[in-house]
C-alpha cells in the first residue's frame, strides 16, 4: 500500500469590500483557476466575507476574505511554486491582503499554544 504524500497550505485571501457582487464573483472564479493552474487541488473553501480589518489597508477598514485549503502531490511539487503564486496574487489588484501558510507549521503552532 502506498499513500501520496502532498504539502498542504492554507491561502487567506482579503479582495476589496467595495467590488460589487458580479466581479468579487469573478475575481473568486480567477483565483481558484490560478489555483488549479498552478497544480493546486482545492480541497475547502470557506467564505468569511466582509470583516473589519485590524488596521486600514489601502484606505479600506474592511476586507472580503475566502480561505482557501489547497495541496499538491510532493512528487510534482517544486520549490518555486508558491513564490511563482504569490507574485501572481500580488498583481491582482482586486487583492488587498493575502497569506500563504503551511498548514504542517500551522498545525504545529496551533498544537504547541494549547499545552
């Protein structure tokens, strides 16, 4: 029996709060095709919508978040991979904020602050 191993990250994306409906959909169509461009399999997405931010970003106090919950196969994975994605989300400019965490070290954080 073999398992496929794959590295796992937790992209937190914040868009604009003032795009209408019709292109915050369009803009959430783009990324998860960015995504999936990449060779990313979205696994969960969940959808916050507007929240306030902790500070303005770009004259903006809110920010639409979607989280998005990807992988990809370690034997594809290559070590450019997410600056190549992250210097493509940086030209969007619906995209006020975003982060890419490895959900391995997430976990590991989230488990050491609960001892």
């Amino acid at each position: 029996m073999s398992t496929k191993e794959s590295k796992k990250y937790e992209l937190i994306i914040a868009l604009k709060p003032t795009l209408p409906e019709n292109v915050r959909l369009g803009t959430q169509k783009k990324l998860e095709g960015m995504i999936k461009e990449n060779g990313f399999k979205i696994f969960n997405t969940d959808v916050w919508g507007k929240r306030y931010l902790a500070f303005p970003i770009n004259k903006h106090q809110e920010g639409y978040y979607i989280i998005y919950k990807v992988e990809k196969d370690l034997l594809q994975f290559r070590h450019d991979d997410i600056s190549k994605f992250s210097k493509a989300l940086s030209l969007l400019s619906e995209v006020i904020r975003y982060g890419i965490f490895s959900l391995k070290e997430y976990t590991m954080i989230q488990s050491q602050s609960n001892i």
